[in-house]
C-alpha cells in the first residue's frame, strides 16, 4: 500500500479589518488559533486568496465591492505554512493589472506558489504540477465569470469553461498521478450547488479529476461522493472579516477540508470552525458543534444526490431572487420615449453602471441560471 498524501484545501482568505490588525501587530498565531496544526501537520496546504494584495493603486469599475489587502498579509501566509494559493476568484482583478502583479511578485518573494491567474489566458491556464512523496499532484484552478476572469490577451483569471477544461484535464492525466480541480462559483449565500454546477462537477470527475473542492459562496454548500471521488461544492469562508456579519450567520461558519490521496482509496476530512464572528480569527468545532454540522451537512448530501430534491430546492431559491433580478431586467417599452432616444433626444438609460450590471449578470453563470430561469416564465 502506497503512503498517504495529506491535501488541506480552505475557502476564501480576505486578510481586512481586524485580521488586518493582528497582521499589522505579527500576531498571526491569533487568526488560525487551533486550526495552525491542521494547516501545518498537511503535506501540502492550499488556500483561497480572495483579493490583491497591494497598498494603494485604482479600483477597476465593476458591480460590487472592490477589496484588496495590505501586502504585508502575505507574512501571515507565510507563517502559516501554505504552499499555494488559488487565486481564480472574482476579486483578484479588483485593482486591476497593478494589483494582479503586485500579488503575483509577493508570493514569489515569499516562497508560495499560485495558480489560476497570468498575463493572459495562455498563463492564467496553466496547471501547477508538485511533486509529494513521490507522486505527482496536479492543480487545476478556475473561476465563474465576472470580473476577474480573462478571455484572450489580457491579464486575469482562469474562466471556468467546460471545453478548456477538457483540454486541462486531459493534459494533468497524461502528466500527474493525482488532479484536484478547484472552483471559485457558485451562488453566493445559497447552502446548496445549483444543478448546473452538480452537472458540470461530475463531468469533471468523469474526466479524471480526483477531487473537485469549491468556495466563493461565503458558505458551506455542501458535498458528495462521486464515483468515490469527492466533490466540495463550497467550504465558506476561512478568513474573512464583516463587521454586519459577526452574529453566527452562514458566513461566519466555513470549513476545511484534508483529502487523502492513496492509489488504493480516497479519504477526506471535514474541519468546520467558527470565524471571524465575536473574536478575530478561527475556532475549530468544538465536539457538539461538530456533531451538529455533520448532522446538517448530511441531510445536505441527501439533496445533493436526489436531482429531483436538488432542482425543488433550487426552486425555492429562485424564488427568493426572482424581484430583485427581474428588477434589473426590466426595460422601458414606451415607444414614445425609445422613439426620443433612437433620435438623441434623451440619454440612452443603459449605460456605465447599468451596463456592467447587465454585462455581469449575462456573462457570470450563477447569476445567468438565475436570469435564465426568469425570462422562461410564461413563455
């Protein structure tokens, strides 16, 4: 029997407010808590790293908030062990070229590697192959498209598109003895996968990929066992401070996860743990909080695995999100006024923001199933 290599895998890291504080004071002991000796006893710890790291620089106009971080986070990075950090997400272009290659050159300055990012798609594209005991482990990185994400020449993230993915895939196959194929997608604050993404995520691992991890929802959306390769639709949050989110809500409840790679079986644990709610920083589950979280995420898999109980609720979530969608979509359909408007009498009303909102909405796909789901209605 071949030896055990152990993966950590955690959600987004967003390094603000008070976790800015305990790195400006180099206390970093104090945001990983009990949760430092899961980091560290891996062979190979991987975290999200939701936002450039740069002091200063312009924000890019987007829908949505633009974050970035003080470079001197990559220290708590560093102190804590990890070995890589994804960085597909959609906010690792917030502060556009300047804050990309400010974050890029501090982890090679630090000795920690990342993926899922470049000066162009070529780049961005790349697989990041390790070798772990003896084995090689390849890492495929992407990101549903928003903001972040580049399509051509033009520096940014790796897109999530199942063709590229094909190529990626096959490519990590042929080279590597294990691929884990991490994705930044998802609904945010929904506690589910929509059966889109339960669509596309087995097809990853009938591709080949090992096992398929997931964040940007800011909360645990679940898991299953594919084909006995395990599947994360979103771990949360790992570090990510909110001042109007520190009263037990979703976001402040994230999970971690160590896979056990072997060529004889796949093993994984879940890490559930308290973040950034009262005190900074993270408190692993105690034994009854741990109970409680397992109790939960198994009627979770439950769902996940009944495409009929998974599509009623996702039917339920639309529901919720149909008004303020349907808000955006709305058009003027006054001939009086377009007539005015064809003939530069009045300003055209989608334009600057109104046009990012709509672009978003079109080209992000969990944003997309939603409007999707709206523009069938009564058909």
């Amino acid at each position: 029997m071949s030896e055990d290599i152990k993966i950590f895998i955690s959600g987004d890291f967003a390094p603000t407010l008070r976790i800015s504080e305990l790195i400006t004071s180099g206390e970093y002991a104090k945001i990983y808590n009990n949760m430092l000796p899961v980091i560290q006893d891996a062979d190979f710890s991987i975290t999200n790293l939701e936002l450039p790291l740069i002091d200063n620089g312009t924000p890019i106009a987007k829908t949505g908030p633009n974050l970035k971080a003080s470079p001197e986070s990559i220290k708590a990075l560093k102190f804590a062990g990890f070995n890589l950090v994804t960085l597909a997400n959609n906010h690792i272009m917030d502060y556009g070229d300047e804050g990309l290659f400010s974050t890029m050159q501090l982890c090679k300055d630090n000795g920690i590697d990342y993926v899922g990012v470049g000066e162009n798609l070529k780049e961005a594209s790349k697989i990041k192959y390790i070798n772990c005991k003896g084995k090689k482990i390849a890492f495929v990185n992407v990101a549903e498209n928003e903001w972040s994400t580049t399509d051509g020449e033009e520096a940014g993230a790796n897109p999530l598109n199942e063709i590229n993915q094909y190529y990626q895939i096959l490519e990590a196959k042929k080279k590597a003895d294990y691929v884990l194929l991490i994705v930044h997608g998802g609904h945010e604050t929904y506690g589910l996968p929509s059966p889109r993404m339960k669509k596309i995520y087995h097809y990853f691992v009938d591709l080949g990929v090992d096992a398929v991890v997931g964040h940007h929802t800011h909360c645990f959306s679940g898991h299953e066992v594919y084909k006995g390769k395990p599947i994360i639709y979103s771990l949360g949050n790992f570090i990510f401070d909110k001042r109007n989110k520190r009263n037990n809500t979703s976001w402040n409840i994230g999970c971690a996860i160590t896979i056990l790679l072997n060529e004889d079986k796949f093993n994984f644990q879940l890490y559930p743990f308290y973040q950034c709610n009262e005190k900074a920083g993270i408190q692993l589950f105690n034994a009854i909080e741990f109970d409680l979280f397992m109790k939960n995420a198994i009627e979770k898999t439950v769902i996940i695995e009944s495409d009929e109980l998974l599509e009623a609720e996702y039917k339920i979530f639309l529901k919720k999100q149909k008004k303020m969608y349907a808000s955006f979509l709305e058009p003027i359909n006054n001939k009086y006024i377009l007539a005015a408007m064809n003939r530069g009498l009045l300003p055209l009303f989608i334009k600057g923001k109104q046009k990012r909102l709509l672009l978003n909405i079109i080209r992000g796909e969990a944003h997309r199933d939603i409007v999707m789901s709206i523009l069938k209605e009564e058909i």
